[in-house]
C-alpha cells in the first residue's frame, strides 16, 4: 500500500498520474488486497505516520515515509 502511494505521488509530480491521492478502494484494486484490509493498514499507517489522510477521505503518500521505503 505504500509503495502504491508512493508511485501516485511521484507520478503525479513528473505528470504521468493523475492524482496522488487514493481511496481505499482504489488502493485495493491497485493491490489486489482487500478493501476491509487496506482500510485497516491504511489507518495503521496513519498512526505512524506513513501516510497522510485529507478530510474527504483521501490517503496519500507523506513524503517523510520515503526513508522507511528505501531501508
């Protein structure tokens, strides 16, 4: 799930992605997991500060996770 963020941020800013902020269920079908389950890791992710949530429900990558992707 973090990487799929990851690739919509860094896609949205070299202009090949549409947007860098998901939905859950886009995040799902992107991954292949399932809704219930990205919904779950997306708010653990949030806790730890991997990933950003917007107020319409949107998640997106936080640029800061990028040391976490890379180790």
């Amino acid at each position: 799930m973090l990487l799929c963020l990851a690739g919509a941020y860094l896609g949205r800013k070299i202009g090949i992605f549409e947007k860098e902020l998901l939905t859950p269920k886009e995040i799902a079908n992107y991954t292949g997991i399932d809704e219930r389950i990205t919904r779950a890791r997306l708010s653990e992710l949030r806790k730890e500060g991997l990933v950003i949530r917007k107020e319409d429900g949107l998640y997106g990558f936080a640029p800061a996770s990028l040391k976490e992707i890379l180790e």
